[in-house]
C-alpha cells in the first residue's frame, strides 16, 4: 500500500510540475502573440521634466521606468495627446507615498492625502477610521481622466501640469518606480493590466503554495517517520508562494480592500511570514543541541521584533513602513548567523556544502536589497531574483533527496526480508537437534545426581530457547547486556556437558552500545564446539569488551586447535550460512565487521568492530 501511495504521489508531483511548466509556456504565447493596445503601462502619464528633491530638470522618457531615489519628486508637462483622445483614463497605483496633480496657478486636480481622504468618507458611518493612521499613506489606487480635467476645470490640453509626490519616511530612499505605477486604458484597463500581467503568477504560486503544504509534507509521512526538515520546508513554500502572491497584487488590492493601511499590514504580514518560515526551516536543518538552542533563541528574537512592529503600528506609534528597515537589516542578520550555526554543524560534511551553497544568492541579493535603500543601484527587488533561483535549487534537491529516500525504503524493505531470513537460519543454527539432546541428556543425569541444579539448568535451558524464539521479532539492535545475558546462558548449559574442560573468561570493560541479537553467539559456539571442544585436556573461552576512539569491539578468543584461515571450507554437507549472516546482519544494522585470525595449536581469536557512527539514531534500523 505504502508504495502504491508513494508511486501516486510521485505522479501528482510530476503532473503539477508539468502543467506548470504547460502554463507558463501558454501565456507566454497569449503574451506574445495578443496585442496589448488595450492598455499601456508608460512611466508617467506627462510629457515634459521632473525634478528629484530640488535638483536639476530631467527630461521624462515616457518608455523608461523612473529609477531615482527620492523623498520629494516633482513631475511637470503635458497629458499627451494618446493619453487624453486614444486611452482617456489613467490610473495610478501607489506605495507609501502623498501625492497631488494641480496646475501651475495651484489648482488641486487629484490629490490622494490623508486629509482629503477623511473628508471623503467621512460621511460614510459604517466605514470606521480605526486603522487609517494620520501619517501612513499605505497602498492606494486612484484613476481620473483627462477629459474631467477639461470639463470640470477648464484645463486645456495644452495646459502645463505638475505631478508632486512625497516619501514620507526619513529611514531610507527609495526608487520612484517602486512606489509609483501608472496604468493608461480607454475602460477597465487596471483589471485587464491585473489578468495580463499579475493574475498568471497568482495562479502559478497558488499552486506553489499547495505544491508546498501537499508534497513534501505528504512525502515525508509515507516514508515512515516525520521529517521535520520537510514539514518545515512544506510551510516555507506555502509562505514563499503566499509572498510572491503579495508581491504580484500589492498595486491591485486597494480594488478590493477599502483601507490603504491594511494593504500594506497584509503585505508585510506576508513577508515577515516567509522570513519566520525560512529560519524554522534553518533550525530544522540543524541537529546539535547546542546550535538548536541558539536557533530558538535568534527565532524568538525575531519573533519579539515581529510582534513589536505589528502593535506599533496597531497602536499608530510607527507603521511597518517606517520599521521594515530596521526589521530587513534584523531579518537578514538572523539569517546570517542561521547560515553560520550551519556551517558550524556541517563542517567536514561533504553533502551539506551544497545546501550551504544554494542560500549564498538570497543572502547576496538580501544586502544589496539593503544597500539600494542608502546607495543606489542599477534595477531593483534583487532579493525576490536571488529567493526564487534558491528556492528552485531547494525544492530541485529536496525532491532528488525524497527519491533517494524512497529507493532506500524499498532497499531497507529488502533488507528487512533477508535479515529476518538470516534470523531464521541464525536461531535455527542455534537450537540444532545434537545441542537439544546433549544439553537434555545433561539436564537428565543431574536429576538424579544433583536434582536443584538440574532445576536451575531446566529454567536456563527454557530461558535459551525463549532468547531464540523471541530473536524473529526483535528489529533493531539491543543493549549488548541483553545479548551477554544470553551468551551466559548458553554458557551455563554448554557447561553442564564440558565440565572442567570448559573454562569461561569475561573482561567486559565497555557495555553502552548496541548490537544485533544473536549476533556474537555464532562466534562464541564455534570457540566451544570446534575450538577448546576438539581438544582433548579442553581449553578457555575468554569473551572481552572495550571501547576505543571511533569504535567499540567485542573479542572472542580460545586456546583451543585452531585452523588455517586460508584453507578451503571443508565440504561436508553444512551450509556455513551462520558465520556469514552474522557478518551481514552486524554490517547491515551496525556498519560493523568480523575479523578472524586463528594459528593452528594455539587458537582463535573473533574480533567484532562496531564504528560509534553505527550507534546513532539516524544509522539504525529500526
């Protein structure tokens, strides 16, 4: 069922991609091909010079976007003749920004202030003011037509107008085009503009959103256990999406959405939203204690700052225009140190250089983002460039990595069938029918001479066989106490037959680390049965345990006949599937290995290594 689901959920996540990519190819076409006469989007609706806080007179070109910094800027010219007989209409679409059209004897044409704002809808009753701050211009759409002008103020078309827009904010510059948009139409043409231009990226990162929130969660549930790292990167795309959404209608809202304040809170809300999703998803990525509790602290740093800027503005102390620079430079260093605590935890790690490698353009483009409020560059937003090639890098890996993923269940799946066959085969190996007689025929003579130890021996037997059995349902590795306990058992009853030629050592200088059950009883029988067993005066099995640097090794030694390491196995009927199932089932489950080395007349020696990496939860089958 689990790889039926999984095979289902790769195809919707190919099916979405491909239609996505169907998508855009389509309207670029429609783009392409439709004429776009319906509307035009010029830098300004004048023909004439502009002025930047007082300075000298640029001439205004109508195909090129304005890019000066500015707190005060003064447009001044000419409606041209295209605008006031072909399109008539012009919308203008603002950001943080005043601004007034009026002619040269100070006649106020349009203006979009808060004062004339509030006498405008005051008389509306049910519309209440409680969020419209007196110094917060927020997100406005305006429209007028040349021809109102004409017959309601007399104005000519050849009339010389000034167009005088203010950034109210002391904090930093900011490039015209950026708070300024202007739509020329002959009717609707700010919808048209809206589905031609905004309403594709709405649609495509609609479906990122829900790509984000169904995939990767979805993918990391089926595969067995929950992988924070993709529940938090899950969210992280549902913001991203939910982020470039604002971005692609934050010049439409205030269609929809009556108070310009509250444009502007959901617009920031989106952005702090995503900037909290990205360094949960830094602290996902993390997995020393020490460097977690450092993530949790910058993460409820900016927390405290988010919430801070959001009842200042509330309250009407300072709105989120006036704190995003300081919440940038915030976000930007939480996301630094973020990066940093990474590479901390990932250094020496080969694999984790690459995930380091994809933020490098965010945190390029989130300084020059922040830089261009004080020196200006050439273009702008370089941070939503720089997030989309990482994000497209992040979900490229994560979906190779979820592949991955699904190719080692499959593998463990496998794996989990031959170690459970191994099992079989180790406990069958371990309860062969001459061991049963010799340790019942043993139990039977001492009911006669010593009938308590035959009782004690009677409930260690039933103790061995229990160990056995309950071996095919053991999965994971146990405490290496849980395996001696059971060697000592075997021990016990091999004892009962050997008497004196059977001496037992133990040197257990190391117990906290885990192995395989059944797992060194092969060895330890073969020191019995073929080592000090087939020596006639008998011999000591000595069972040793140590920890060193990297590994922990447990060593089963005899003093018994030995044999050639090099010779051929013999071909006697057996199988000799013990030994080699030991050394599977210790690599499998615990990266370990078996090294043998025996000396004819002298003995045996079986040394298991365990590397301490094998010991880990991540390293484990479970």
């Amino acid at each position: 069922m689990k790889k039926i689901f999984t095979g289902k959920i790769w195809t919707i996540a190919v099916a979405v991609l491909t239609f996505l990519i169907a998508v855009s190819a389509a309207w670029i076409g429609v783009r392409y091909y439709i004429s776009m006469d319906f509307y035009q989007t010029p830098s300004m609706f004048l023909e004439g010079e502009y002025a930047v806080d007082g300075g000298e007179w640029q001439a205004i070109d109508a195909d090129k976007p304005v890019t000066d910094h500015f707190h005060q800027i003064v447009f001044k010219g000419r409606i041209p003749e295209k605008l006031s007989t072909y399109f008539k209409n012009v919308t203008i679409s603002s950001k943080n920004v005043w601004y007034t059209i009026k002619t040269s004897d100070g006649t106020v044409l349009c203006s979009y202030r808060f004062e004339d704002e509030k006498i405008k809808y005051d008389y509306i009753p049910d519309k209440p003011m409680a969020l419209r701050l007196s110094d917060t211009p927020g997100y406005k759409v305006n429209g007028f037509s040349a021809a109102d002008f004409t017959e309601y103020y007399g104005v000519s078309p050849d009339e010389e107008l000034f167009f005088e827009v203010e950034y109210p904010y002391d904090n930093a510059l900011v490039s015209f085009c950026d708070c300024v948009s202007i739509t020329a139409y002959y009717n609707d043409g700010i919808y048209l503009r809206f589905f031609f231009e905004a309403l594709p990226f709405v649609g495509l990162f609609i479906l990122v959103c829900f790509f984000g929130l169904f995939f990767f969660p979805v993918a990391s549930f089926i595969l067995g256990k929950v992988d924070y790292r993709y529940l938090a990167f899950g969210f992280l795309s549902f913001f991203w999406g939910l982020y470039m959404i604002m971005q692609s209608v934050s010049n439409y809202l205030n269609l929809w959405i009556y108070d310009p304040t509250v444009c502007l809170l959901l617009d920031k809300i989106a952005e702090y939203c995503f900037v909290t999703a990205l360094l949960l998803y830094f602290k996902a990525n993390m997995r020393k204690k020490r460097m977690r509790l450092v993530a949790n602290i910058i993460l409820t740093v900016f927390l405290l700052g988010e919430i801070s800027v959001y009842l200042l503005h509330l309250c009407g102390n300072a709105d989120l225009t006036a704190s995003s620079m300081m919440m940038n430079i915030v976000a930007a260093v939480c996301m630094a140190v973020m990066i940093a605590l990474l590479c901390v935890e990932m250094k020496g790690n080969r694999n984790a250089l690459f995930f380091l490698l994809s933020w490098v353009p965010l945190m390029i483009t989130a300084v020059l983002d922040i830089l261009d409020g004080f020196i200006h560059f050439p273009g702008s937003h370089y941070f939503n460039y720089g997030l989309t090639v990482t994000m497209i890098v992040q979900i490229v890996a994560l979906i190779f990595n979820l592949r991955q993923q699904y190719l080692n269940m499959i593998r463990y799946e496998q794996m989990q069938k031959e170690l459970y066959e191994a099992k079989v085969s180790v406990m069958v190996s371990q309860i062969r029918p001459h061991f049963m007689y010799n340790a019942l025929s043993s139990i039977a003579m001492m009911c006669t001479l010593d009938p308590e130890t035959a009782q004690e021996a009677t409930v260690t037997f039933a103790d061995y066989l229990r160990g056995n059995m309950d071996s095919l349902k053991q999965t994971a590795p146990v405490p290496f106490e849980v395996e001696l306990a059971h060697l000592k058992k075997y021990l016990y009853i091999e004892k009962l037959r050997f008497a004196d030629l059977l001496n037992v050592e133990y040197d257990i200088q190391a117990t906290d680390f885990r192995l395989p059950l059944l797992s060194i009883q092969p060895l330890v029988e073969n020191a019995v049965k073929h080592g000090v067993g087939m020596k006639e005066d008998g011999g000591t099995v000595k069972i040793s345990t140590r920890e060193t640097e990297n590994a922990y090794e447990v060593i089963v030694e005899d003093d018994g006949v030995g044999f050639d390491t090099n010779a051929e196995k013999p071909d006697d009927g057996r199988s000799h599937v013990g030994m080699e199932n030991t050394k599977k089932r210790l690599h499998d489950m615990c990266g370990g290995e078996v090294i043998i080395t025996s000396a004819i007349g002298k003995g045996t020696t079986a040394k298991v290594i365990l590397p301490k990496e094998g010991q880990t939860d991540e390293n484990t089958v479970r």
